[in-house]
C-alpha cells in the first residue's frame, strides 16, 4: 500500500523539493478535484482516470437473515463518486 506520505516523499526526492512543498502540491490536485465535484464536473486525468458524481436510483429488495426469514431493506436514491481507470493504464498495469 502506498499511503499520502509516501506519495510526499517520493515526489520530493524525485523533484528535489521539500516535503512541505511536495504536500502542498498533493493537497492542490486533491482540492482541485474535489472542487469540480461539488461542481458537478467531471475530472479526467488522460490516460490515468476518471471521478465523475453520479445519481443513484432508489433499490429495494430483501436478504435472508441468520435465521433464514426473508428481511426487506430498502435505500434511498443518492449520489456517489464513480472512479474509473483507463483503460491503457488498466493495461499497464495488468499486463492484458
């Protein structure tokens, strides 16, 4: 797992700059894309991947419980964040 701090240490070793800087950049592109979001815009990093808000019908249905009785639930209509990879970067990564 790569974590944040990772990202930062990498970035500043590979560019020469000072953690500080590096997070200050990594907090730019994360702000960045969760300003267009709440804007409704999509963010697409060419080649890389895609966030995009998008609504979420109501569902309903019904699951067995331990007991194996049948349980309604329900959930109500909402939004979400898609993310999805490229597919050359998918490629890249998996090798197909």
């Amino acid at each position: 797992m790569i974590t944040k701090s990772d990202l930062r240490d990498l970035i500043a070793e590979e560019k020469g700059i000072t953690k500080k800087l590096a997070d200050e950049y990594i907090e730019t592109v994360f702000n960045g894309i969760e300003e267009a979001l709440k804007k409704d815009d999509k963010v697409q990093i060419q080649g890389v991947i895609t966030f995009e808000v998008k609504d979420t019908k109501e569902r309903s249905g019904t699951l067995k419980n331990a007991k194996d009785e049948l349980v309604p639930w329900s959930k109500e209509a909402g939004r979400k964040v898609s993310v999805k990879l490229s597919k050359s970067f998918t490629k890249e990564i998996v090798g197909e």
